[in-house]
C-alpha cells in the first residue's frame, strides 16, 4: 500500500490538493474518478523531482509549427478523454514528441503542473508556442470541467486556420516560381545578351529600329545601375520593416495591404475570417463574450485595424451596448456580419450564427483563390512571354537588317 499526493478539479472547477491510498497509481487514479474527479496530476510520495531542467534549454522556446500544435491538440484531447491524467498525458507527449523545442517546453509544462500549478497558468509562460488563444479556452476547459472537449475545439480551430494558410500558398507557390524563374531570364537578357548584340550593331553603324533602341537603353540603365538599384532595394526593405514595426507605420502598412488591388479584399476576408473563427470556438469553449473579444484584440497585434475596433467594441460591449450594436459602431465590419450578429443575439443562438458566417467567409477566401489560380497562370504566360518576344524581336530586327546589307 502506498500513498499518492494528488490535484484534482470537481465538475464545478474548483482545483484541490490531498493524498490517497492505494496498491499503486492505478489504483489510485480509479479510485479518484469514481467520485467524479478530473484528475489534474498524481505522484507517489515517495517519487522525488527528476531535477530542475536546464535553464538555457527552457530559455529557448522555438517555433513550433501550427500542424504540429494541431497534432499535440488530438493527443492531448484523446488521452485526457481516455482517463489519463493530465500530468501523466503531458509527461508522454513529452517523451515523445518529434520537435525538441515542444519536447522542452512541455517538460516544463509538466513539471509546473506537477507541482500544482494550473494548465493554463504553465502555458501562459511560453507564448511563442501556446498563444493568448490557447491559454484562453485551456481555462475556460479547465473552469468549466470540460478540457478534452475543449482541447478537441482548439485543434479544429488551429487545423482551420492552418488549412486557410495552405490554400493560399499552394494557389501563390507555382505562380511565385514562375515569375522569379521568368525575370531571372528577362534580366540575364538585359544585362548580358543584350549588350554582346548592342556592340554588333555600334560596329556596322545600323540605323536600329524605335523598339531595338528602347531596349539597348534599358540594358544600358540596368548595366549602369544595377549595383545602385540592389544597395537601394535593400536599404528600402529594411527601412519600410523599421517603420512598420512601429505602431504608425503598422497602421499605415494595414491601410495599404486593405486598399490593395485584387489582393485587398483577400486580406480583409482572411482577417475576419479568423476574428470569427475564433470568436465562435472561444464562446462555445465557455469564454465569457467580453473576454473573447479581449483575447481577439490581442491576437490581432499584428492588424492595429482591427485591433482598435474590437477594443473599441469591448469598451462598448463592457458600457452595455449589444454586441452588434458595438461591433457595427466600429465601422470596420460589414453590414452582413453585424446584422447576423444581431439575429444570434436576438434568437440566442450567436455561436452558431458566427460559425455560420465565418464558414461563409471561408468559402469566400476558397473561391477567390479558385479564380487568381484560374487567371494567374494565362496572365504570367502571357505578359512574360510578351515581354520576352519584344527583346527577341528587338534583336532580331538589326539582325535581318544585316543579313539584307550582306545580301546586297
């Protein structure tokens, strides 16, 4: 018989600590979740700490991609569904996790909640991997009772955002190799064919054609300043990060991207998209309206747009306007979001408005990308090509000339 030190949380949420006897931990965890007790973490008495971690490896906390999140999310909500303990599910997944920057920061997860800690409190220290979202409805599961459910909503929540991601870049990756290859080709002409026949012509005192004289000044600019033109275009790149890094230029940056030709209306509809997404998993998660749209303007950081309306929303919705009411306030969001916002509040049933419109919105960004891989590709063929046929044909013009003279 041995003794085992436990923290439990009852279906009200209220987290305690005691001790139990039992043959083993087992024993131990069976005898716990038969009255009903979400079983946080449990150790024998006489297991001592595996020793503190080495600080510098925790220092680290690296990237941890959005599939590999949505993978430890399944985990997670299958083990914790499964009766495993949460300690005991963490300690696992940390064993054997494949990436060694998840694999240290849950050992520190796990030896934080071991000790008694809260999951959501051992997450909030290690914000590069676990966001303001995670750390959110991880509190509402484990207020609520409900953290498998919960974590089930997180990873379908992450595996939307990360399907959303993976559309864009298959529909811009081809488009993208094709036009870096096209102008690499169009600059090895203008800097290097160009002026080899340039030459030929000065020496046979050709009277070139209009188009032939246009681009051997071309190729004259782009040899004479290519060096000029790199040191400016880097020195431009880093000077637009600088100003967008402060919180002017951020602003401004978020005007252009939203007034963007054809890509303006992209954007907008990914970003709400994603405000709505979340919204909708944070509500269903338990997470109370004004804390939801609190979490929403410190996951939009990186959008001063959006970020200042929904703070301006939470500080109506907080005075106790209706959340449509404030929303629509903001100017920011369509006619259509807010009047459905409207109609949940009216009917009760926000959540599920929300998820519908945020599914809309997702067929939205779906078509919008069908169509640009539709139009880009003849676009591309088309514009380079014709460039690359101009140079050609602007060589190629001297050239019947010469062969004119020689026949002569």
């Amino acid at each position: 018989m041995g003794r085992y030190i436990y923290t439990v949380q009852d279906a009200q949420g209220t987290v305690t600590t005691g001790a139990v006897d039992a043959d083993d931990e087992d024993g131990a965890v069976q005898s716990l979740q038969t009255r009903g007790l979400f079983i946080l973490s449990i150790q024998s008495e006489e297991v001592k700490s595996k020793g503190v971690l080495n600080m510098k490896k925790l220092g680290g906390g690296g990237k941890v991609s959005g599939r590999e999140m949505v993978f430890f999310g399944e985990q997670m909500s299958t083990l914790l569904g499964g009766g495993i303990p949460l300690v005991r599910a963490l300690s696992l997944l940390s064993d054997h996790a494949e990436n060694k920057n998840l694999a240290i920061v849950l050992s520190a997860v796990t030896k934080e909640v071991s000790a008694g800690g809260a999951f959501h409190k051992a997450l909030e220290k290690h914000p590069k991997v676990f966001d303001e979202i995670w750390v959110s409805l991880v509190q509402a599961g484990e207020v609520s009772g409900q953290l498998p459910a919960v974590l089930r909503q997180i990873t379908q929540y992450t595996e939307s955002q990360e399907n959303v991601k993976s559309k864009i870049i298959t529909a811009v990756s081809y488009p993208a190799v094709l036009f870096t290859a096209s102008m690499g080709v169009l600059i090895y002409f203008i800097l290097y064919i160009v002026p080899v026949f340039a030459d030929i012509f000065r020496d046979f005192n050709l009277q070139l054609p209009f188009i032939t004289q246009v681009v051997v000044s071309v190729s004259k600019m782009a040899s004479k300043f290519a060096v000029l033109g790199i040191v400016c275009a880097i020195g431009g790149t880093f000077a637009a990060r600088a100003y967008i890094a402060t919180p002017p230029g951020r602003l401004t940056w978020n005007h252009i991207q939203f007034r963007l030709p054809l890509f303006g209306s992209l954007i907008k509809s990914m970003q709400i998209e994603r405000m709505l997404t979340t919204m909708a998993t944070l509500i269903r998660s338990g997470v109370s309206i004004l804390n939801a749209v609190s979490v929403l303007e410190n996951a939009f950081k990186k959008n001063l747009i959006f970020q200042n309306a929904l703070k301006q929303a939470k500080n109506d919705i907080a005075s106790g306007r209706s959340i449509s009411e404030s929303f629509k306030k903001t100017g920011i969001f369509p006619p259509m979001v807010t009047e459905m916002m409207w109609m949940g509040e009216e009917s009760g049933k926000l959540p599920d408005i929300i998820v519908v419109l945020s599914k809309y919105y997702q067929e939205q960004i779906d078509q919008w990308l069908r169509r640009f891989s539709a139009m880009i590709d003849p676009i591309l063929v088309v514009g380079i090509g014709g460039l690359v046929a101009v140079i050609v044909m602007s060589i190629f013009m001297p050239i019947f000339q010469l062969s004119q003279i020689g026949g002569g």
